[in-house]
C-alpha cells in the first residue's frame, strides 16, 4: 500500500537539512511530569485575544486528565493558543489530547514557557521539542503554526503511520492514519514532510508543513454549501482565516452566473477603506477578469463587497479551478487586499450546483435516463444452468 521510504529519505536527506532546526541548539524536551502554565492576563487576551497555555512533560493518560480537568474548569475558552513542549509519553494519549483539543477548537504550537520576568533576566528562551506522542496531539489543533526559530517536532521511526507493522505498546498503524485523517491531515501528505531520518527519528521539515497541509498556519479548508431555490441555484465558498470568513457566492442565471465577494475586515475598517478602493477583481488560476471593470467594492458591515457577471460557459472552470482569488486594489497602498480559496477541494459538493445550473441553459436537453439490462426470462435461466 506504500512505498518503501528508505531510498526516498535518503535521497530527501541533502534538501531537507536547511529545514531542520541545528540540533545542537536545542534542547531534549522536557521529560518529566506534566506541567501546565496558563496566561490569561488582560495583557496577554487583548494582544492574542485568547488565553495561552503551556505543557511541558511527559504525555500520558495523567496528563489528558489534567488537561481535561482545567478545561472543565471554565478558565479556558475555545480558541485558546495551545503551546507543546515534550519529548516522552505514549501515543495514545497523544491522540486523545489532540482530540481534546478539537473538540474544545483549541490551536496548537511549539513554544517553551517563559516567565514574565525572563527578558530583565537577559537569558534567552530554550527552543521546544515536540516527539511523538506530542506530535500527535499537535496536529489535533484547530490553527496549527509550524514551528520556527530552533523548535523541532517528529517521530520516532517505529511511529510513522505508513509503517507495515505495530511496534510493541503503540497503536496499529491503520488507527494512526485514521487519526490524522479525522484531523485533516492526508497522511501521503504527511509522508512529504517527514522523509529525513536522523538517528532513528523523522523530523519533520517546517518549510513543507504548510504547503502539505500539515500545518495550516491559522488556513482551514474551504468549505461548500448548496441552497436550491426555484430556478435560482444558489452556492456559496467559505473560507476562513484566523478566525474571519469571507464568502464567495455563486448564483445562476440563463446564459451566465454572478459571482459576489465578501471579505471580512478582522479590524472592522470596511467603512474606512470602502471610499480608498480604485478597482476589485477576481483572479482564476492565475488570469485576472475584467481587472479594471464593474462597480468599486462597498461596505457592507465588517466586510468589502462587490459582484461581477460572468457567462455560464466559464462556470466549470471557475469550481475546477485550484485558486479562485478576489482581489480589491486601494488608493496608496503597495498591497492588495482580499482573500483566495482552492475550488477543486469542495468540486464534490459543487456537482449539484453545476447540474442545476446547466438544466437552466438556453437549449438545454437533459440526459436519458439511464435503461438497466432486462432481466433474462425463468426459462432462459433455467435453460442456462443446464447448458
């Protein structure tokens, strides 16, 4: 079912080494008991916007439990900023934090804790290792930041979820790769970022966590639903990003289709940036349409709007499409704002959508239904097991 690695992690090894944080800067992960830090000053929620807590240690069924209990507590709230430091524990309770942490939307990072008081102090911070069971909490996040500067996660070879065979005391590989698709993450995918092995652990490159979707970086899929009202199909695209949805809404008509953006301002500036806008677009792959024609984006409560018409024949392209980008060009800024969002991810959910936008063509012919084969007759059966 898969490939054998070896050769390919060999042959990974070269171009991955920049990818990985130098070893000897880092420290081995805190291994002992479990220990919690939580941040939740004024300070610290009006800048993140969510309480931040620190596990350091060994990741075992105590420690689901002390997480389990503080959550109970009432002092953390979805969207809490998660940050994993640890090198011991087994796996499965590595699982059912990262469980935990979904059901309670939490983000994960790597990151050590730090006193309030440690810049005075002029040390600097210890890097964070995420191993194993750590790494498999990790990916239970919501948002999930690949790490950076000197932090490193991975697994030890006996844990990687394409192997063949269960290593003694851990989960059978099949459940492994069933957790990380219940978290979103393919595990093909996650075979593109953990080709190098280094002393018996694959870690993990951060410069292709992202781009295989591993990690998200505060990115979560784009979602798809279809409303059918007579004669008016309508499909709207959901993306949302650190925490904002903006929307793109398909609407069909005979011989063309209109195509509005939102896009939610985090900062609630729609009002301030709606008269600065000189011209919005949208982009398909890579093209551009009618970049300087149509209306200027308006504000419409904490987001920027605005519709172009296109015709139906550039509909399938338009759902097929790995990026459909909505892009809105503002008087003295060197940066577009706006936001993008991959089609081809939801084109299952967008089937429906299609079909009843093409029975709304000028000309349109639906299919026959399909004829299945007659049955044969009693006495051709009978006549046929005799022959």
């Amino acid at each position: 079912m898969f490939v054998n690695r070896r050769l390919q992690r060999l042959l990974a090894a070269a171009g991955c080494m920049l990818a990985i944080p130098a070893m000897a800067k880092t420290s081995p992960g805190f291994a002992g008991p479990l220990t919690v830090h939580l941040r939740s000053d004024r300070m610290t929620l009006r800048m993140a916007k969510a309480p931040q807590l620190y596990l350091a240690g060994t990741i075992n069924a105590a420690a689901v439990a002390q997480v389990q209990q503080l959550l109970q507590s009432g002092r953390l709230s979805p969207g809490t900023d998660v940050y994993l430091d640890s090198s011991h524990g087994d796996v499965a309770s590595g699982m059912a934090l990262g469980k935990l942490f979904r059901n309670a939307r939490f983000n994960t990072h790597l990151g050590a804790w730090r006193s309030g008081s440690w810049r005075a102090s002029g040390s600097s911070a210890l890097p964070a290792t995420c191993l194993d069971a750590c790494a498999y909490a990790y990916l239970g996040g919501v948002y999930r930041w690949s790490p950076s500067g000197a932090d490193r996660i991975g697994l030890h070879e006996n844990l990687l979820p394409d192997r063949t065979t269960t290593a003694p005391g851990t989960p059978p590989p099949q459940q492994l790769r069933d957790y990380m698709a219940s978290m979103g993450v393919r595990p093909v995918y996650f075979a593109q970022v953990s080709q190098l092995v280094m002393n018996g652990i694959a870690w993990w490159n951060t410069e292709k966590m992202a781009p295989w979707l591993v990690a998200n970086n505060g990115r979560l899929p784009p979602t798809a639903s279809y409303r059918k009202a007579p004669g008016v199909p309508v499909l709207t695209l959901t993306q949302e990003v650190r925490g904002n949805r903006s929307l793109m809404v398909l609407q069909c008509a005979s011989g063309k289709f209109s195509l509005t953006a939102r896009y939610v301002q985090s900062d609630s500036s729609a009002e301030r940036l709606a008269p600065r806008t000189m011209y919005a677009y949208f982009e398909v792959g890579k093209q551009a349409l009618g970049m300087r024609q149509g209306a200027r984006p308006k504000a419409d409560g904490d987001a920027l709007v605005f519709t172009r018409e296109l015709p139906f024949t550039e509909l399938d392209t338009v759902l097929r499409a790995p990026l459909l980008a909505a892009r809105i060009e503002v008087m003295g800024s060197p940066v577009r704002l706006g936001f993008w969002l991959d089609p081809s991810v939801v084109a299952p959910q967008t089937r429906a959508f299609y079909a009843d936008c093409q029975a709304l063509q000028p000309g349109y012919v639906p299919p026959p239904p399909e004829t299945k084969p007659a049955k044969r007759s009693l006495w051709k059966r009978i006549k046929g097991v005799f022959k």
